[in-house]
C-alpha cells in the first residue's frame, strides 16, 4: 500500500497564502504516532504502521512533506517552506497538502496534536 501526494501542481506565480486554519478539516499540528516507523532510503520516506503490520513507500514530493512534518508539526510552517521550496501556486500546494495530512491522518500514520505538541 502506498501513502501518494498528488503531484498535479501547477506552475505559477500566485503565491497568495491560504488560510490553513480555515481549513476545517485539517488540524494545526500534527505528529507520528509511537506505532509508525519511519526511515529514508534511496532519498524516499518509507513508513512501517507497527500495529497494522504495514508498509507505506512516499514519493519524492511526499517523503519531502513528511520529513517537513517531522521537523516542525506546525502545517503553516510546512506550508511556508514547500512554497520556498517549489515552484508553484499556494492553493495548489495547501490543497495537496491538506489531502496529503488528511490521508495520513485517516489511516493512522499522523495524529492531531494539542497546542503544547502533545
């Protein structure tokens, strides 16, 4: 089973920033739950759910958000260095970043943190 990022993002300059927060459905912090392992091999993120007994293979675009992710819980901040980062329009990028968490979320490999990190 395979955890994919899309990777449809289109080129351009509009870098207006989009509201995370306005997201309802995405939380503002997000951690790697003590049951998920995770290593990088050949410059890919591959993720092993210890409690389902499944591996998950991250595309190079994914493995880049979950390593982001790891570093700085906060989506904002994640945000904000995928756009330095890529070439590419800030709603494309929050949309994929959004179906990204929101996926990894729902299959247990991410979990929503409190405001102290917890």
């Amino acid at each position: 089973m395979r955890a994919r990022v899309p990777v449809d993002c289109d080129r351009g300059s509009d870098r207006d920033l989009v509201n995370l927060q306005d997201e309802p459905d995405l939380p503002d912090r997000v951690g790697v739950p003590d049951h998920v392992l995770w290593q990088e091999v050949d410059g890919r993120v591959v993720l092993l759910d210890a409690d389902a007994a499944q591996y998950h293979a991250l595309d190079d675009i994914g493995s880049r958000m979950w390593k982001l992710i790891v570093d700085d819980a906060d989506l904002t901040s994640v945000r904000d260095e995928l756009l330095a980062t890529y070439e590419v329009r800030s709603d494309v990028l929050t949309r994929d970043l959004i179906r990204f968490v929101g996926e990894l979320v729902s299959t247990g490999l991410l979990h929503e943190l409190g405001a102290g990190g917890s």
